[in-house]
C-alpha cells in the first residue's frame, strides 16, 4: 500500500509535465471526456494520450469509466479526480518521513543523476 510521501511522489511526477498538465485543465474545464474527443481537443495523437492519462490515472488524479455509446461502441469516458496537493516545506517534510524504501531509493538516484 503506498504511503503519503508515496503518493505525493507519484502526483507530483505526473503532474511533471505540459502535457499532463494541458489534460488535467481540459478535463477540469469540460468536464468528463473519451479518449478520441481529448485527443482532437489537445491535438495529440490516442496512443501518447493514452499514456499521459495512464500516468495520470495510476497517480490518482483522473479516473476512468468505460460505457457504451448509443450506437454500441466502448468509450472509455476520463474525468479529473478531486485531489488538493499541499506543498509547504512542512508537508514535504512530513510526506518524506512516510516514503517507502522503493521511493526513497529512486528519490535518491535521481539526486545523483540530477
């Protein structure tokens, strides 16, 4: 089960980026979206989407829901999840106590690659 330093780590990556950043504000703005109508929105192609939104998702910050159109196609519908990231240095220093092992060590290994 990931901690709270776990799980800021894995939004804060997410979020690390413009194109993640553009599908949060699209979907935040119109609301619950399929994957080829944010696509055509943000003119980015399905596949690179797709990633960026699995990203996303396994961050907690989208979720996902797969429906039937009227015509009988699977849309998979993507909508943002509330979420309210607190950045103080004291909730950086909180959340750091709380990393697992794995975090922690690949935290570390960017700071020499960094």
């Amino acid at each position: 089960m990931p901690t709270d330093g776990d799980l800021l780590l894995a939004a804060l990556s997410a979020l690390a980026n413009p194109h993640r950043l553009r599908i949060v504000a699209a979907l935040r703005v119109k609301g619950r979206s399929y994957v080829s109508q944010l696509a055509r929105e943000l003119g980015i192609s399905r596949p690179l989407l797709h990633l960026h939104l699995r990203k996303l998702e396994d961050a907690g910050l989208v979720t996902s829901r797969m429906e039937l159109s009227p015509d009988g196609k699977a849309l998979n519908f993507f909508e943002v999840a509330p979420f309210d990231i607190a950045l103080t240095p004291e909730e950086i220093a909180a959340a750091v106590r709380t990393l697992s092992a794995t975090a922690a060590n690949l935290a570390s290994q960017g700071d020499k690659h960094g």
